[in-house]
C-alpha cells in the first residue's frame, strides 16, 4: 500500500512529464494517494505542475553549471534547500520520494536517504545526468529506460524498466484529430513534431519537403508554440498546428517525423510508430542521436542527422515509406518489440517492494 509520495522534477519537460505520468497512472491504482511535488519555484515545474492539479512545493535553488562563484551559489542553495526538505519530510514522513533527474532532485533524495525513507530515481535518456549520478550512490533505486544507463548506477539497484510516458500514451484516450483538423480517415498521414518548442531550421526543411509530397498524402505538422519559423505551405492536405497532442497523433499516423528525445522514443515504441528520426545536434552527450540508433540498428526506424537533412532526401524517404506498406508494418514491429508500455505499473511495483 502506497499512502504518500514525495516527487522531485523540474527544468524541462524531459523531466516534468514522466514525473507527471508516474503520479497519474500511481492515482489509478492508489485513487487516496497523496502525492506532492517539489522543483524550483522560478521554473516551468511551477506552473505545470499545479495546472495538472497536484500540490506543487517550491524552492529556491541555482543550476550547478558555470565558474566557482556559481558552484559555490549553488552548494549553498542545494543545502538550504535540503535543509527545508528534511524539516518537512519529517512531519509528513512519506512513503517513499522520486527524483527525476535535475539537480533540483538532490535536496530531496539527500534528505529522504538521511531521515531512512526509501528513495527511487529515475534517468530518462540514454546517458545519466549530473544529478543522477551523484545519487546513484544513495538512491534505493535507480530506474533507467536503457541498459547502457547500468554502468551509471549501482548495478543490484538498477533496473531497465522505461519511461512512464510510454504507460500514459498507450493508456490515453486517443483525441479526434480527423475532426479537429479535416482529415480524412482514408488518406495515408505523415506526422511531423520537432519538440514542444519547434526548430525553426527543420521547419525550414519541412516547409520545402511539403512541396514535393504528393497531394494524396495528408500532413499535420506541429510547430511548436516558441517557434518563429512562419510555414509557407498552404495546400489542402497539409495542416500546421502550433501544439498537437503528439500521442494522439502519433497512433493515428502512418509515419512520423519527430527528433529522438526521451519522451518521443518511449511513446514511438510504446505505441509501434514507423519512423524518420532527426536527433536534435544541441543535446549533451549528442545522445539523441544514441537513442535513435537503437532503432534504426533493429529496423524500427531509420534517421536522417540534421547536418544531412535536406527537401529532397527527407520527401524521397517520406515517400519510399508510404508507398512500402510492408516495410512499414516490419518497423511497427520491430519499434513495438522495443517498447515497455507496462513501464509505469513496473516503477509503481518496484515502489511497493520499497515501501
């Protein structure tokens, strides 16, 4: 029985959005779970996490990047901060606490390890962040979503069991996009997501692919809502939309074009999407390009690196696809092999052996 959780996450949506699914498939099973949040009170955590309708802890902390005044700002912020976690984790005394990865997961996981309360990480991406790595020494339990992440963590407390996301996007109720954007059901759709925030120079690719697809063939793109790329197409079977539910588009497309982050592999797999890859170059570690890697090795989906991208090789491969049904049925399943759809109800179970 889980009675109170404590989550750690913050900084971007790679971490915000798997914390978010953990809590959301841990509130089906455990409906009087009480699970609260902590990240930093000046970032995206402290708004999401509230508009998604969990108790949200705010506090102050700087990032552990930059020169030895920054370090030095930041060590005394992360042991102010775990002073505050430890004051209250021993009123509230939970079950167990998360951390996400991020530094502002530290103060957390340190007090919780101190006062003797289970404590459980989780790494997204394929290469373990600063964060993660320092805890690994303390956390009870270290989650990853690629075998590659065990030589980070303490092996007998290490266990590949995937992203979160990928249990809410195969759980999810699937939106109407046919109706909300006038698709037609009986075309092939090609999807095209670049991240929540959009990349203005493969919009530009995009936007000149468009022109060479053939009208038979549908499109939806989603730009991105910080985008400044402004798309030129404007034939009848291309919508471009600033946001898209991308799982929901995901499972209706023949065929995405996305980048090659965390979240986008988890719900690709999960989901068995036939895909073309473009890993995003300004990552650390380019381990985007690693994750994509991982399918295209299985023929689950083939990549094309940025630096390559051009029109003409992005339409020529769109619509090699397309017309190879059973190309793209063999990615589906060779990408759904790859999957761990249960990945949420496995941390939960985990969680419980902890508890």
């Amino acid at each position: 029985m889980i009675n109170k959780v404590y989550i750690a996450t913050g900084g971007t949506g790679g971490h915000i959005n798997p914390a978010l699914a953990l809590a959301d498939i841990l509130k089906k099973q455990y409906p009087d779970c009480q699970i609260t949040f902590f990240g930093s009170s000046n970032r995206m955590e402290a708004d999401v996490i509230p508009a998604h309708g969990y108790p949200f802890h705010g506090m102050k902390m700087s990032g552990m990047n930059g020169g030895v005044t920054a370090k030095l700002k930041s060590l005394f912020s992360l042991l102010a901060a775990e002073r505050q976690c430890k004051k209250l984790l021993k009123q509230e005394r939970p079950d167990i606490c998360i951390g996400f990865g991020n530094y502002i997961s530290v103060p957390l996981i340190m007090a919780a390890h101190k006062l003797h309360i289970p404590t459980m990480i989780h790494e997204q991406n394929s290469f373990a962040g600063k964060a993660n790595k320092m805890l690994s020494r303390y956390a009870d339990a270290a989650v990853g979503c690629y075998d590659e992440n065990q030589s980070s963590f303490v092996a007998e407390r290490f266990r590949n069991l995937g992203n979160p996301e990928a249990t809410l996007a195969v759980e999810k109720e699937t939106a109407d996009l046919y109706g909300q954007y006038g698709l037609d059901r009986n075309k092939p759709l090609v999807f095209f997501m670049m991240g929540s925030l959009g990349s203005e120079t493969v919009s530009a690719v995009i936007d000149r692919t468009c022109a060479l697809l053939p009208d038979d063939l549908q499109v939806l793109i989603a730009a991105g809502k910080e985008n400044p790329y402004r798309f030129t197409a404007k034939r009848d079977n291309i919508r471009i939309e600033s946001y898209v539910d991308g799982a929901s588009a995901l499972k209706l497309a023949d065929l995405s074009v996305t980048r090659a982050g965390a979240t986008t592999i988890c719900e690709i797999t999960a989901l068995g999407v036939p895909s073309i890859l473009v890993p995003s170059p300004y990552v650390p570690n380019n381990h985007q390009v690693f994750n994509a890697m991982k399918l295209v090795d299985k023929n689950a989906a083939r990549m094309i690196e940025e630096k390559d991208l051009t029109p003409e090789k992005l339409a020529e491969t769109i619509v090699e696809l397309i017309n190879d049904p059973e190309a793209r049925e063999a990615m589906k399943v060779n990408a759904a092999e790859q999957g761990k759809p249960a990945a949420a109800y496995e941390m939960i179970k985990w969680m419980e052996e902890l508890v």
